[in-house]
C-alpha cells in the first residue's frame, strides 16, 4: 500500500483527483458546471500545478467535434473564423499579422483532422466551417501544490502568486497544502498575496477545507507581467520592470492553455514515465485512484526520477507480452492505455 503524500508530486495527483472529484471546494451557484482537470501547464514564463477548467457543459460536448488534440494558435486562428458558406481563405479569415503560408498549413492540418472542409477553385483555396467553435470555457483556475510550505518556500511561492494576480491570466489562484489539523492553518501566517486563496487537503482521505477564500481577478481587464524585481535586499530602492498585456491577447493566451488542458489532463504524468519498466506499477490508494508506484524504490516514484537513465530501469522482458496481454504490449502498454482511458472519460462527447 502507498502513500498518498509520499512526495510532492503524489500530492498534486491526490490535488487533481480531488478537484476533479470536488470542484468547487465549497457550495456554490455555479456548482453544476463542468470541469477539467490538468497539471504542469502555463505559458513560457509561469507554469501551474494544477488547472481547473470550470467549462459550460454543452458548450465542452460540442468542442469535441474538434477533436481530443489541442487545436494550436494557427488552428485556432482557422477553425474560429471560418465563414458558414464557401469563400477564398484570404477572404474569409482576417489577416493573421504573420505570412499567409502559415496559414495556408493550418487549413491542410485542419482539413486533415476532419475539423474543416476545403475545396479548390483553380489554383484558389476555398473553406467552409464544419462545426462553429463554441465558447466552452467559463473560468480557469490555478492551483499551486505545496505540502509542506516553510519559510523559504513561501518566499519563492509568493513571488509567484504576485506574478498571477498582477497578470490575472487565471480568474483565481489558489495554494493547496497539507492539512496539518491545527485550529489556524499555519500558512495563513506566511506572506502570501490576499488575492490567493487557501486549500488545506488531507491527501489520504481525499479531503479539503477553505482556509482562505480567494478573490476574483480581472481577467477582462489589462494584466501586469513583472519581468524583473530589485534583487538587492531590503535596501534596494530601484524599480521593478513590467510590461502590460491587453484583454484581447489574454483571451488568447487563455484560450491556448485551455486547448492544451483539454489534450493532456493530468493523467498524462506516464507520457513522460517509462511504464515499460518491469518495476513500473500503478496502485491504488483508496479504491478511487491510481498511482504510480516503483516496486524497486518501493515508493511512489517522482516523474523525474522515472526515465531511462534510472539506474534500477529494466525494459519489461519481451515475454511478458504474451501471458494474457494484448500482442502488440505487455504490461506498461496496457497501464498507459488504462490512463488514456480514464482521460479520454472527462471530455463528454469523444
């Protein structure tokens, strides 16, 4: 039996699982929405633990005629503007502020997924939507993990969680540790932006409590992207530089990290794991989750500790494809098909 706090990366899949289980984290109006649920995903300059995707239900059923992939900035660009009734693409799609090449590729992707239809007038390309793009996503929230938050974490996570609420790219933000039963949590003592709210989970009984609530951000409004801060103590006078970023190129930025979290979920931890290894194992902990689990280390194993370069790694012996697995894989095929599965359940309509 493992674990379920064995790490800090088994927290923020008990993280996932309860948010998938118990999003939002206290009565709400907006309690029936749909949810999806990712990990390690952001942009070039922040990434988040943990994503919630609060989502309209029949809008999130009608996005997967596009598909389980991810539909790209290029894609996006295509399939959103694409007119009702044949037209020539310059025509139809607005100019994309980058050479028509670019996107004279995302039609032939598109028209090879199914997502667009195509036709040729001479030497002309013509397009048609096929479905219209719905607008699925309602909020995103962001979730950071730490278990157990000292000092000097706290200091780091700050200046992380004031990055957020400047920029406001998610409509909340939120820290999710450890519960530690004492009747004031003692991350309400570290200082931490107000903006952020608090989640005190029990990792073994898949459980949490609001110590903090968190406040809206303006995600319509113009974000602040602090790009550098004075770095020489508290004597340091000089000023931070930030940039800003307008509402429309934040809905964008949005978009593109929704499409991503639809793709991957947070399931999709064994794509960068080796469940080819014979000590590769998933267990569960209380009958509604599994995780994985190294039988050489004993232990659930971190993602950065289960690659090639492992030195207990051992490739699963060829006959072990043939003891009542599928021909084509053994074990390790079988425990990333199992996660694909359970993903592929949490986008309605696939």
């Amino acid at each position: 039996m493992i674990r379920p706090d064995d790490s800090e990366f088994a927290f923020e899949l008990r993280t996932c699982r309860w948010a998938e289980r118990a999003w939002p984290p206290a009565d709400s109006p907006e309690a029936d929405r749909a949810t999806v649920v990712a990990r390690q995903l952001g942009t070039k300059r922040r990434r988040w633990d943990t994503i919630v995707l609060e989502c309209d239900r029949d809008a999130l059923e009608r996005r997967a005629n596009f598909g389980p992939e991810r539909l790209d900035s290029d894609l996006l660009h295509v399939v959103r503007n694409a007119p009702a009734e044949w037209a020539y693409y310059r025509d139809a799609l607005p100019h994309p502020g980058y050479p028509w090449r670019y996107v004279r590729e995302a039609i032939h992707r598109a028209d090879d997924r199914g997502i667009l239809e195509t036709r040729k007038d001479g030497n002309r390309i013509e397009i048609r939507r096929k479905w219209t793009y719905p607008d699925w996503v309602d909020r995103i929230v962001a979730i950071e993990n730490k278990p157990d938050l000292d000092a000097s974490a706290a200091r780091t996570l700050g200046a992380q969680l004031e990055y957020d609420v400047a920029l406001a790219l998610a409509d909340e933000v939120w820290v999710a540790t450890r519960e530690t039963g004492e009747r004031v949590e003692p991350v309400l003592f570290e200082d931490l932006p107000v903006e952020a709210g608090v989640l005190a989970l029990d990792p073994a009984a898949l459980a949490a409590d609001v110590s903090w609530y968190p406040r809206s951000l303006a995600v319509d409004e113009p974000g602040t992207r602090i790009l550098e801060r004075p770095d020489g103590g508290s004597r340091d006078g000089s000023a931070a530089r930030f940039e800003h970023l307008d509402p429309a190129e934040k809905s964008e930025i949005r978009l593109r990290i929704a499409e991503r979290a639809y793709e991957r979920g947070w399931r999709s931890f064994v794509d960068t794991m080796r469940p080819d290894c014979r000590h590769f194992a998933l267990r569960g902990t209380d009958g509604v989750q599994l995780l994985p689990y190294c039988e050489s280390k004993e232990r659930c194993q971190t993602a950065a500790e289960c690659s090639g370069s492992c030195p207990a790694f051992e490739p699963e012996p060829p006959i072990w494809r043939t003891r009542g697995w599928p021909i084509e894989g053994g074990p390790g095929k079988r425990i990333a098909q199992l996660l694909e599965d359970r993903r592929r359940r949490r986008r309605p309509g696939l």
